[in-house]
C-alpha cells in the first residue's frame, strides 16, 4: 500500500487540498490532481524546462520536486499569468514577436522569464539568452523568445509609476 499525506497548497492564489502519494511529483499533482495541464511534462529529469513554475516566487522544476514539498508553499503556473482571459505583458509579447511556434516549451519560458524580469527590468540580450540556456525549445531558433522578453522588459518599465 502506498504511503499518503493529505497536503494543501496555495496554486495561483486559491488554497488546494488533497491526500497524494508521498512519491507524487509535483508536476503530476498540478496536471492530474488540480487539473492545471498548462505546465508541460517534458523530460522528466529537470533538463528542459518545459515544467517550471515558481515556488513561492522562484522557478522550480516541477518534475523534480515533490508535491508533499510544497504543503504550505505557494505555487504559480502559467495559467495565473494572463488575468480575465488577457494576456499579460510578456504572453502578449511572445505572440507579439513570434516567440512561440508548437508551444510545448512556451509555459516554462513564461514562467522562467516572469521570475527573471521581475528581478532584472533592464535586462541586456546576453542576460536573457543566459537566463533561458536552462529551457529548451526545438522550433523556434530562440530569437523571437529573445525579441520578446526584452519587449516585455520596455513595457513593463514604460507601464511602472
């Protein structure tokens, strides 16, 4: 018999409750317990990126962690990115500046990028390219992703009091 724990955790701003397996991983608890697909099962050994979320504000990789790690915690996908059906500023920019083509490997640059200019607003290309050699992406040559978090950044900036 499988080992269990009741858990609950605030996923983009509601608290969620569950009894889980202890082996769960927390990409599994998002996509099959909460029913949040947005965040990409990829490898499953921390590699691409393709699952990252941010845990209590910083970017993990949900394939890697353990749901039972985040009771208590607070998780944010990419499903609290865009608000009343709008796009936010850097989803906006992707499709502004083509950053995306088969979107498999989109949720998680999102999400590493939310992190990054949240905490750089001025940020230069080589910084970008830097903070996503960590996401990998098959289809777009990453220049529209680069194009778009720097777009992203100026408005940002240009929008802030």
């Amino acid at each position: 018999m499988a080992d269990t724990r009741k858990i609950a955790v605030n996923v983009n701003g509601t608290m969620r409750s569950a009894t889980i397996e202890t082996r769960m991983t927390l990409v599994d608890f998002l996509r099959h317990e909460l029913k949040l697909t947005g965040t990409h099962v990829g490898c499953e050994h921390g590699v691409c990126g393709a699952c990252t979320v941010l845990v209590n504000g910083n970017s993990a990789r949900a394939c890697l962690m353990l749901a039972v790690q985040c009771d208590g915690q607070e998780v944010a996908t990419v499903e609290s990115l865009a608000t009343d059906k709008k796009l936010n500023v850097l989803q906006q920019a992707f499709q502004d500046n083509h950053g995306l083509q088969c979107g498999f490997c989109t949720p998680g640059m999102l999400m590493t990028l939310t992190e990054f200019l949240r905490d750089h607003p001025e940020p230069g290309e080589a910084q970008v390219r830097d903070v996503l050699s960590g996401n990998l992406c098959r289809c777009t040559g990453y220049q529209g992703i680069i194009d778009a978090a720097l777009d992203a950044a100026k408005k940002m900036r240009e929008a802030a009091p």
